[in-house]
C-alpha cells in the first residue's frame, strides 16, 4: 500500500457544500493519477461523475448514510473493467482491497474540518460495497471505523 501523501491530495466541493454542512447528502469522489500519483477528492451533494474514467473505473465513491438513528459511511467500488474478464476483475478487487486504506485517509483528511466539526463522524462504521458480476467478487464488507484505521 502507498502511503497517504497530504501534499498530492486536492480537494474541491460542489454544489453548496462546504467544509461544515451538510453531512446529508455529502457524497465523495475520488480519482487519481497514475503519473503524478496526485489524488483529487470532490466533495459534493451528488458525485462529480465528469470526474470519473469511464475506461478504468478505478475510483472509489461514499457517502454518509442514516439508517435506523446510526451513521454509517458507504463506499462503493467497482471490481469490474471493461468487458468484465473474471481475471481483471480479481487482480482490481486485490488492489482495490490494498489501496483502500490509502484512499480512505485521503478522505478523512480531506475532509477533516468536518471531521473535527462532528468528532462521532469517526467512529461511524464504514461499509464497503465490492460491486462485480462475478458473485465470489460481489460482497459487501464491514472495514470497521476511521478511528480504528491506522491513519
């Protein structure tokens, strides 16, 4: 796993959301480069999908869910590429599997002013969504919570 490099990440926020409010909807998209190895966070209300490779759908989404009084942060992550090859699939789901750490403290970090605001933000669970057609690929996982990551 690379390690979560503050100075690569650049983060924007759309559509009347700021730094504080709201919490929901506050959906995330995040891409990177493989170049430079910059990561580009947009925070919004719905997600920036001008900002996602169609090709490579090698972004990773969440959003802040309510369900039944608790909050619970959901990512999304497609496993699948192109003309959905089992084998594709599975070494993506590896590197999704390892660079999701990475990911998930560039999310917190960028939007940490947030986080700071409403503190029980980090012990909401965070819930992961393998999305593939290959049913041994499509689960859903519990990663545990930011607080419980190491950052």
């Amino acid at each position: 796993m690379s390690k979560f490099n503050p100075e690569k990440l650049f983060v924007q926020y759309r559509h009347g959301i700021t730094t504080m409010h709201p919490i929901i909807p506050r959906r995330y998209t995040l891409t990177h480069s493989d170049e430079t190895g910059d990561l580009f966070l947009t925070i919004g209300n719905e997600y920036a999908w001008d900002k996602v490779n169609t090709q490579m759908r090698d972004e990773v989404l969440g959003e802040w869910i309510m369900n039944r009084k608790c909050l619970f942060f959901y990512v999304y992550l497609y496993v699948d590429q192109g003309e959905h090859n089992e084998n594709v699939s599975a070494k993506r789901n590896e590197i999704f599997k390892r660079e999701l750490p990475l990911a998930l403290s560039a999310i917190r970090y960028g939007d940490r002013f947030l986080f700071n605001q409403y503190p029980n933000l980090d012990t909401a669970h965070i819930i992961v969504s393998f999305i593939s057609t290959h049913p041994q690929l499509a689960r859903q996982e519990n990663w545990g919570t930011y607080s419980s990551l190491s950052m």
